[in-house]
C-alpha cells in the first residue's frame, strides 16, 4: 500500500470509512464480519479508519475500538465530536454542540469505547455556530498537551473557519465530501488547505454508492437508508446522472477496471495530499476498492473525464437542506 502524508500524519493512501457498518446505509452490519472486514482492511495495507460518536450513536466507535484493539500501535484512528448528543444515554437533538466541557467528556468517552489512550485524528465534524471556533481548537490543543490527542481535524468546515482554528492550533486535516459526484471544494476549498499544508479526506469518494454504478433509477433502498431523502437520489436525479457513470464506465472498460476504482483512482490523482475514505461492508467491494491505489490515470484519461465530465449538470442537491445548514460555516 502506498503512503500518503495529512500535514505530518502518515497514512495508508486509501483510508476505511466506518460508518455504513453500524448506520446511515439501512440497519447495522453483522458485528463478527465487520471485524473480520477491518481485520482484513488492514492486512491489505490499510491504516486510516474513520469513525464518530455520532455513527450510531456510539455504537461505531465501539465495533472499530474492538476491532483494531490488537492492532492499536499499526493504525491510525479518527473519530469525531460537536453533535448534541447525551454521553449516557445516546439521545440526540440534532443539533451541534462544540462546547469546550462537552468536547472534554466526548473524548473521553470516545477513549472508552476505542479502547485506547489516545484518538490519533479528532475532528469537529459540524462546525457550532454557538461556539467561537478559536475556543474549539483551544480545547483540542488542551487535548493534544495532555496526550489525548495526536492531531486536530475539521469537517464539512468553511475557509474562513479553517483559518481561524488553523491559527490557535494546527489543523492536520479537513474531511468533506468530495468525488466527481459533488466537485465544491475545488473552487476554495482545496486551494486554502494546498496554502496551509493541511490535508484533505474526502467522504464520500464514490458519491454514496451512485459512482459505482450499481444504482439506476430502479434502485429501491431500505427504508433507513438515508439516501431516501437525498434531493440527488430522486428517481429522476438518478436517471440523469447516470451520464456521469457512463463517462467513468468508458475509462473503466478502457482499463479493465470498475467504475469505482476509476472514481477512486480520479480522487488521488487530484492532490498527493488527499486520502478517501470509501466505506464498505462487503469483502469484494474492500479488494475493488483497494485496486484503486494502483490504477494511475494518465494525462489522456484525466483530461477525457475532465472534458465529459464538464458536459453534465448534475441533478439534486447532494444532501437535504437542513443537512446542507450546517455545512461550509
């Protein structure tokens, strides 16, 4: 597995997303597989896996804790805090909640459940409007000089935002979505972090699944599935967007590759300091994914799918509306 550098985080080039193991994608996985899936995540060479409080709640951070519990020293773990979500019981009100005493108990809880003495990448994975972000990266600092912490990450995070938590405490890391389903953080985005040498973990990389090609507009999903109320899963937003898929399909075919790995290996040519993290729960789609690392796109292929790609407008928001308020603070 080839390596990559988040500011001065070393990590596998291809990172694990955890978080459709235990929500989000329909009900939780079965817990012996998904640790036998991340067992075997890091015996193909991957290091970098992601997870929150929120994924659940709690209930992911405890399925990775023990999974990665007897290979603690070879992995680097990111977890994240800033929802308003209560430590005993995991109710939630859906709303966000940076305050310095609640990101206190959140890590250590989240040291709980990991089964570890330190997260080595702890996000604010929504920026609280309530809180001034100086005073967020203040207490991650505190964090960081007690040993808690290794590095300080931000996610779905504006430029504004960034620079003045970048500025109490150096940020490793931002982690937005980001694939050529959802291209905003090329505009400001990725500019400011090349500026401040911080690295860029997109979510997200296969746009939810649809840049895999195994979604139409026949695709019915579980009735949890989130994606139900995703403006850009409409039926009719899905049978316009196939147009990309078709796009990343021809250079698949041209590589005997899959359209993921196309979408995948896009992601990496783009910046050497970008990381995805495709999630999975299926053993075939982990081994596809990790094909990705060493399909190179050339010059040719990357400017046909620039080319193409620039021909489609994509249909739909990429989240519900509320979800897309408390994104880009």
């Amino acid at each position: 597995m080839k390596t990559r550098f988040l500011r001065d985080l070393e990590v596998s080039a291809l990172g694990l997303g955890c978080m459709g193991m235990s929500s989000a994608y329909g009900p939780a996985a079965d817990r012996g597989e998904m640790i036998r899936l991340i067992r075997h995540a890091h015996e193909g060479g991957i290091t970098l896996f992601d997870t929150a409080e929120a994924y659940g709640p709690f209930a992911n951070e405890d399925l990775v804790g023990e999974a990665l519990q007897p290979i603690r020293d070879r992995v680097v773990i990111a977890t994240k805090f800033g929802f308003d979500i209560d430590l005993r019981t995991g109710a939630r009100t859906g709303g966000t909640n940076s305050r310095p005493d609640h990101i206190r108990q959140v890590a250590d809880a989240a040291l709980k459940r990991l089964r570890t003495d330190r997260i080595d990448l702890f996000y604010q994975h929504r920026v609280d409007p309530a809180v001034p972000i100086e005073d967020v990266a203040g207490v991650v600092k505190e964090l960081i000089a007690a040993g808690k912490v290794k590095h300080f990450g931000l996610s779905e995070a504006g430029v504004a935002t960034i620079r003045r938590a970048h500025a109490v405490q150096p940020v490793t890391a931002v982690q937005s979505e980001y694939s050529l389903f959802w291209r905003g953080p090329e505009v400001e985005l990725l500019p400011a972090l090349e500026e401040l040498n911080i690295g860029f973990v997109p979510f997200s990389p296969l746009g939810a699944g649809f840049l895999t090609g195994k979604i139409d507009e026949t695709t019915t999903f579980d009735p949890t599935d989130f994606r139900n109320a995703v403006p850009r899963f409409s039926p009719a937003a899905r049978k316009a967007n196939r147009a990309l898929v078709d796009v990343i399909q021809r250079v698949a075919n041209a590589r005997s590759g899959t359209p993921a790995q196309v979408a995948l290996a896009w992601l990496l040519a783009q910046k050497p300091w970008i990381v995805p993290i495709p999630g999975t729960t299926k053993l075939h789609r982990l081994e596809e994914n990790l094909g990705s690392v060493d399909l190179v796109l050339t010059p040719a292929e990357l400017d046909r799918i620039r080319i193409e790609a620039a021909r489609i407008q994509i249909q739909g928001e990429r989240l519900p509306e509320a979800a897309l308020k408390m994104t880009g603070r």
